[in-house]
C-alpha cells in the first residue's frame, strides 16, 4: 500500500524535485520486496537492483541540477 501511494505521487508529482522525491522513497519498499520475498538469489539481486537504481538516480539528480542552472 505504502508503495502504490507512492508510486501514484511519481504519476502525479507537479515539478522535477518532487518527482524525484517520490521516485527515490518509491524505491525503498521494492528494495524490501525483493530482498525480503525474492527467489533464492534475492541477496545478488537486491545487491544488482540497488546499483542500477541507485546509478540512475544520481544521474537523474545530475540532470535535475544541470536543467535548474540553466
């Protein structure tokens, strides 16, 4: 439940800044999903989740900060 209302604040955020709010916390529980009830390599990907997303993020943040000084 926690994620679906955060993942609707994603769809439904205004500006870039909450956009990326919503999508950084969206993030935490499928971290959890996937560590908590994933398949037997859970921990390899979980550790594999969290370095794409985290990868994209900061250059999501990159850009964020790029298009606000310009």
């Amino acid at each position: 439940l926690i994620m679906e209302g955060l993942m609707n604040g994603v769809f439904a955020a205004l500006d870039a800044v909450l956009f990326y709010v919503f999508w950084e916390a969206m993030l935490i529980p499928m971290f959890l999903i996937i560590g908590i009830w994933g398949g037997p390599r859970r921990v390899y990907a979980t550790i594999k989740f969290f370095l794409y997303t985290f990868l994209g993020s900061v250059f999501m943040l990159v850009a964020l900060i790029y298009m606000y000084f310009q």
